[in-house]
C-alpha cells in the first residue's frame, strides 16, 4: 500500500491548510503517480503536458462570470477520439480572431466553401483567386474613392451549362470603351445617322451625311461624302404613253 506523505518547506514561514468543502458525501482525490505540481483554481496555471478537459456540457472559458465566453465541446457521436488541432502560425506579436455573434460554421482555407450570406471581402489591394501560387490569377479590386459605397453586380442570366468567359492578354476599360482588339469600337458612343468606318485597330471614325443630295465616295483611300457626280440635279428622258419623246 502506497504511503502519503505531508512535508513541509524548511525555506519557508508560511502553512499550506487542505480543508475541505462543506459536503455530507465521501469523496477521493487521486493524486498522480508522477512527480509535478498541483494546478489550483485562483492562479494562472502552464499546463507542460496534453490534457484533456472532458465535461458532459463542455469547457467554458470565461473573463468572469458574467460575461460572454468561449465554450470548447466535443461532438456527441464518433467511435476513433479523433481531435481538432488549433495551431498558430510562426507570430511576431498577439493577435485576436473576433468570432460573430452568430450560430454558423467557421471557413477554412483548405477545404471548398459555400457563402450563403452577403458577404464583403475587404483588403487594400483587392481580393486575389488564383488556382496555385505560381499561376495566373484575377483579381476583384475596389475603386479607390466615392463616398457612397456603391458597387458593382455581375449576374448571369439564366443558364443551361457552365459558362467560361476569357479575358484577352490587355488592358481594358469599360469607361473608355471596349478597344478594337478586343472585339469593341474603341469609343464610347457612335454619332447619330453617321456611317461607322473601319480603321485598323484604333477607333472607329464616322462620316457625317453633310450636305442634301450627298452620296458616300471613295477618294480611293478612304470614303468622305460629297456632291453626286455632276451636281445635284440628275438629268432624264421622259417618255410618253405611246413610246415618244
């Protein structure tokens, strides 16, 4: 039979008093079989060895008691004791995750997500998707300035299959107008009733109708409008019901 036994400090002046709660059951605190230090509840405690907290209603975390706390569970269920491991990255300083006020399921980077709320992705230099680090990416990047937080909506129509959009090897700006190479005129606007010509991969240029009685004529170069060939005036034959002049 093992012995216990109460030794006391001969470096110290104080006593250590065991008294026990007011209670009219037996109870039995077993004490390791390993030489350590005895946690107790009022001081902060380094716990040097995995320990596992298990209550029937979970582990609460508290600053006091009457304020909001963390609760740590394990799920009911599950035959193998397998664990959620929290680990920090290497850190230069502390830092402080917020959770929401909310029932929910916290996002991880690994694993394919599902937002099903509105949700608003806030970095300085935009939000990047990429398949793999070192490949092409888009970035979603809001405009720096307004003061009304306005923003823009890209939604698709109704659709029967996947759709894939490709975006050219350019710069482009829907502002400034769609550019040639890029399947759009290079302007903004086309000037009403002017014919649109072609010029190569800069903007599309215009000639205006001008004059009354103008017709669309090559300089053989480009096309311009001008006066008919010979004036305004056509000249013609008339002829009468029996075939004369």
């Amino acid at each position: 039979m093992s012995n216990f036994k109460v030794k006391g400090n001969a470096s110290g002046t104080g006593t250590v008093t065991l008294q026990s709660g007011d209670t009219n059951t037996n109870y039995t605190i077993t004490l390791p079989n390993t030489d350590d230090t005895v946690a107790v509840l009022g001081t902060a405690q380094t716990f040097t060895a995995p320990q596992t907290f298990r209550a029937t209603n979970a582990v609460r975390s508290e600053a006091a008691s009457t304020q909001d706390a963390v609760v740590i569970a394990g799920r009911a269920g599950g035959t193998n004791s397998y664990a959620v491991t929290m680990t920090p990255a290497t850190l230069s300083s502390s830092t402080t995750l917020t959770l929401p006020n909310v029932n929910d399921t916290v996002a991880v980077l690994g694993t394919a997500q599902t937002f099903t709320a509105a949700n608003t992705f806030r970095t300085a230099s935009g939000t990047r998707f990429e398949e793999a680090s070192g490949q092409d990416a888009i970035v979603l990047d809001g405009g720096n300035g307004g003061s009304s937080s306005y923003a823009v909506t890209f939604t698709p129509t109704t659709l029967s299959a996947n759709r894939t959009v490709t975006l050219p090897n350019a710069d482009i700006s829907f502002v400034t107008g769609l550019n040639v190479a890029q399947g759009g005129t290079g302007t903004t606007s086309l000037t009403a009733n002017n014919v649109v010509i072609g010029n190569g991969t800069s903007a599309v240029q215009f000639v205006a109708p001008s004059t009354n009685g103008n017709v669309l004529t090559s300089n053989g170069t480009t096309w311009t409008s001008l006066p008919a060939a010979g004036g305004t005036s056509m000249p013609f034959t008339a002829f009468g019901s029996n075939g004369g002049f």
